[in-house]
C-alpha cells in the first residue's frame, strides 16, 4: 500500500491570514477576572465539591460543578468586561488559522497564542501567566500546577467541525498536562441546536467510554475545565449551525500527576464462519472468466488495491436489497461496538447470525468458505490461514479512529459494501464522511466510498492503517452497510501474543 500518493489528511494549511499591522500603542492591563471566583468563601466550598467528586451550584456567579461522570465546571461571566471580550473575539478571528484534519477531527487551529502581538491576546496571555491566576487555580482545584507550562490556542469549529471522542492521553509519566480548559467566545444565542457541546463520556467498569453521560452547550463569556484523568473521555459535538462558528480558548493546565496512566488491550470480537456455498451462484460471471481474473490480478498486483463493481450477480443483488427492506435493520445490527475513542458503530452480534437475510448470510457463508479463498489467491497470488469478518452498519454519528487500543493485524482487507441511500443513486463524495481512508506516515494512501454492489481488496502491509472517516450530519439518513473481511497469515507465535494481550487486559 505505498503505490498510492495523495496529500495527507493531517493537513496543517494556513486557511485566514491577519491583514492587521503590528501594533505600537501601550500594551493594554489584563483583563479582570470575576472577584467571585477569588473570594475565600467560594473557593473553600468549590474545591471540596471538585476533590469529593460533587454536585455543586453557586447562586451568586450561577457557577456550576457537574460531578458526573467526572468534574467539570463552568463559571460564567468570567472576564468582567464585555467590551473587553468583544474586541479579544474580533482580534482572535484575525489570527492565523491552520486546518486540522484526520481520523479524530476536523477544526481550525491558530498558532501558539503565546506568539500573538495583538494588545487584548497579549493582555489575556499575561492575565493567565499571573501569579493571581495560577493561584485562583490551584485554590479551586486542589491541585500544583506549573506556572510555567500552559497551552494556548484559539479553535473554530464552522459547519461539521468536530473533535471525536478522547481523553487529552499525557505521555509524560511524572510531569503532564492536569487541567484542560476552554473560554467560550460564541454568539450569544448559541444554543444546543447549533451543535458544538462538550460531551462527557461515562465509562464502563473496564474504563473505556460507552456513552455521552454529560453534554454542556457553550456560553459566552464561560470558562469551562476538568482534572484530566485516565477516564475523563470527552468529545467536541459535531457544529450543526450553518451561519454561526464555536469560537474558543483553550488550552492546558500543566503539573506532576498522581497516578500513572495505563494503556489498556483492546477487546475484539471476531467471527469465523466456513462453509461451501458455489460462487457461480452469487458472482457477476465477468468475474470468474479465466481471462478476467488474469487482467485484475495485474491491476491488483501493480495497485496493492482493487475495486470490483457489479461484484455480485444484478439479480441477486436486487434480491439482497429486497430483503433488507423488509427487517428492521436495529434488530439485526443488534450490537453497539465501542469503545467510543476507538469506535463507533453497530454489527450483527453472534446470537443474531440466524435472523441475518438469506442473501446475506449465503454471502458471509461464502467468504470463509475454501472455494471463494482459492479464488482469491488467484488475484492475489497470497496464501491465507485466517480469517475474521464482520457485517457492519455505520450511520450517522459513526466511525473508526486510528489508536493504540484498535490496532488491526496486516493483511488482505475484502469489504463488500451494499449501503443504504434512499431515493440517491450513489453516495455524494461531497460530504466529506464515510469514507474508508488508507493512511502511512500522515499521507492519505487510497479513499474508498461506499458504492452499491461493490468489492474492494486491499492488502494492508505494515506501517499502513485504515479508518472509517466521521459520518456527520451531511449523510442524513443514508447508511454505510458492508460485510468487512481481514484475510490473513496467522501462526502460533500470533497465537500466543494475542493471549497475552487478552490476560494484559483483563488484569487492568
């Protein structure tokens, strides 16, 4: 998979630039923080609500501690001024803003704000480096921070903007990041239909995030911040404004940590079926031709990848989609797969393998099955011992990431794909979602979209990964289904890593 070449997807483009000329007047005062959150009394009584892990709501500032699933708070009309905090908003939108992109998020990122010369951003800079701030901090939280080390950087979130589910992982085993915080510089009408939330994730008992416990709409003029944690899983919603941005501050909090942050083994769930089911009862016929074969096993062989459209026989194929036409697909895809900073979308469980259509099952059936291997060593000229397989449904909310808990052994990746598209012919590539990237060192390799009737293989070699970019709100009701296939060398050796890895993960 290193024939492909396209840009990368991690794309750090200047998109806005300042038209604004270095400015020689006095630098300006910091700004003033709201005198509440420095009052003794206040202090006393937030910083036991965060350390003990309770629900806390303050009268006076209408401050707010939501102890579930782990603190977090907001003190509104955080900076004093209005007019202040008008004109940081015009002069953080004339920063530089550089386009992040990839498997876990799509936003706008300025440059270190440590850098700007603008007189309010310089102003806020050195209000947050003061003694008085780090000391407010520190008191409501419980915790030493370093005054040192803060980072700062304004965020646009436009139209489908999003950051997915995570958790801020430090590296750094005794010194790292220990609070995250973001000041809110939206519209003052934003509200939960713009999109855009802090979501907060609950953890299950082996500590992977499953589901959103806590969802916190911006407010202007809001300081928001939580301990980071080896369960503080968090996510950016998905902007559904069309006419209004998520314009923030935010940045990190650093300091010594108390307990080590463990990576945990990723739970897979696996299916392998074998049985004999012929392929010239399922397959388009142009495929099975000796001569046919010869020519694709060329392009594969030269590519790394094929697409074979029209794979299954029109007939058949129409009776597929029949059939799925008459279940409910909720009760078939009856499993959720998670964890949600690794994935997010649902497949048919074992105990469903029954109740999948006919169609369906014969074509799962076939993949295991020895007759639809050999056929698939003739294009590849590569031998298989294993496979896993998978039918998948991904909707609108869905993906896979790249991560450290989900990495895929190597191998040949066959991926039938039968989406849902309503009254649409073909899925709109204008969206942006759903696609299959194939990615090595930050380059985007090969971009594969569901297509109706479709067969794609790729052999997946070390070094290259793959995910399944965001499906946002862009694809409405429109469904990626497929039947996903990893074909692959597996010998004792393997055998016995994955059974350490399953022990490593059940002792944590």
């Amino acid at each position: 998979m290193s024939k492909h070449g396209q840009p990368s997807l991690n794309s750090s483009v200047p998109v806005k630039k300042s038209k604004l000329e270095l400015q020689t007047t006095a630098p300006l005062d910091p700004p003033v923080f709201n005198a509440r959150y420095s009052d003794p009394e206040f202090a006393l009584h937030f910083s036991k609500a965060f350390r003990d892990r309770e629900h806390f709501h303050d009268q006076t500032s209408q401050a707010k501690l939501v102890n579930h699933p782990y603190p977090t708070a907001s003190l509104p009309n955080f900076l004093e001024s209005t007019e202040y905090l008008k004109t940081l908003r015009e002069e953080l939108l004339t920063e530089t803003y550089f386009h992040k992109s990839n498997d876990l998020y799509e936003f706008y990122q300025s440059e270190d704000l440590r850098l700007s010369t603008k007189p309010h951003i310089t102003a806020l800079k050195d209000a947050i480096y003061s003694d008085k701030f780090f000391s407010m901090m520190s008191s409501l939280t419980g915790i030493d921070l370093d005054p040192s080390v803060i980072d700062l950087n304004g965020n646009q979130y436009h139209e489908g903007c999003y950051l997915l589910c995570h958790d801020d992982d430090i590296k750094n085993e005794k010194e790292g990041r220990r609070i995250a915080f973001i000041l809110y510089l939206v519209d003052e009408d934003w509200s939960a239909a713009d999109g855009g939330a802090l979501d907060l994730f609950r953890c299950n008992e082996t500590g992977y995030p499953v589901e959103v416990a806590q969802s916190l709409v911006p407010v202007r003029n809001t300081l928001a911040f939580f301990e980071l944690s080896s369960v503080s899983y968090h996510q950016v919603a998905e902007v559904l404004s069309k006419n209004k941005s998520r314009i923030s501050i935010s940045g990190w909090f650093h300091g010594p940590l108390q307990t080590k942050l463990v990576s945990k083994s990723m739970p897979f769930h696996l299916i392998t079926e074998s049985a004999e089911v012929t392929l010239k009862s399922m397959l388009n016929p142009d495929y099975l031709s000796k001569n046919n074969i010869s020519v694709v096993s060329d392009i594969f062989l030269n590519q790394s990848s094929i697409e074979l459209q029209k794979f299954m026989k029109a007939d058949v194929y129409e009776e597929l989609l029949r059939e799925l036409s008459e279940i409910d697909q909720d009760q078939v895809w009856d499993e959720q797969m998670g964890p949600r900073h690794v994935r997010s979308y649902r497949r048919v469980s074992d105990k469903n393998q029954d109740i999948v259509p006919p169609i369906l099952g014969r074509l799962q059936k076939l993949f295991g099955s020895s007759e639809f291997e050999g056929w698939l060593k003739r294009l590849t000229n590569l031998e298989f011992l294993k496979l896993n397989s998978e039918l998948r449904l991904f909707q609108k909310g869905d993906y896979t990431l790249l991560h450290d808990h989900a990495l895929e052994k190597t191998g040949l990746d066959v991926v039938f794909s039968f989406p849902a598209l309503g009254e649409l012919k073909e899925w709109d590539e204008s969206w942006g979602a759903g696609a299959t990237h194939y990615v090595a060192d930050k380059a985007n390799l090969l971009t594969l979209y569901p297509k109706h009737n479709t067969l794609t293989v790729v052999l997946r070699d070390e070094g290259t990964l793959r995910f399944i970019r965001f499906l946002t709100a862009r694809v409405r009701e429109c469904k990626r289904r497929e039947l996903s296939a990893l074909y692959t060398v597996n010998d004792e050796e393997d055998d016995e890593e994955e059974e350490e890895e399953e022990e490593e993960g059940d002792s944590k």
